[in-house]
C-alpha cells in the first residue's frame, strides 16, 4: 500500500492487487493513511497454485487492472 501511495504521489499510476483474503486488511490500511489506491482482489489462496492456475488469474483480473490504472482520477 505505501508503494503505491509512493508512486502515485510522483506521477506514476499504480493498482493495489492482492487476494481476497486482503479486502479488510487493505480497507483498514488505506484509512490509516489515508490513501484510497485503485484496487483488485483475486481469488484466495494464492499459495501452492499451479502455473496454470496463478496464470487463469492474473488472465481472469487483466481486464480490472488495466481499467483501475488507466481510470482518471477520483
């Protein structure tokens, strides 16, 4: 969350992507400093996923990352 709230603050457009066992954790977060990044969850769990599988979600989230960083401002 802070790189992305690092980037942003120097121009550079940035997507916080984690898995859906993150939504509270990064709501909580983004309060406590006060930064609302652009966001997209997957599917949960990450670990121990094929190759296949860690590539059917990053394929499954493309479309909602390209929209979140390329969305204007607000």
């Amino acid at each position: 969350m802070h790189d992305i709230a690092d980037l942003e603050a120097r121009g550079v457009p940035g997507v916080f992507l984690a898995s859906t066992e993150f939504i509270d954790a990064a709501q909580a977060q983004a309060e406590a400093i006060g930064f609302q990044p652009a966001r997209v969850f997957v599917p949960h769990p990450i670990q121990d996923r094929t190759d296949d599988e860690m590539r059917s979600l990053a394929d499954a989230a493309i479309d909602a990352v390209l929209a979140a960083i390329t969305a204007p401002p607000g």
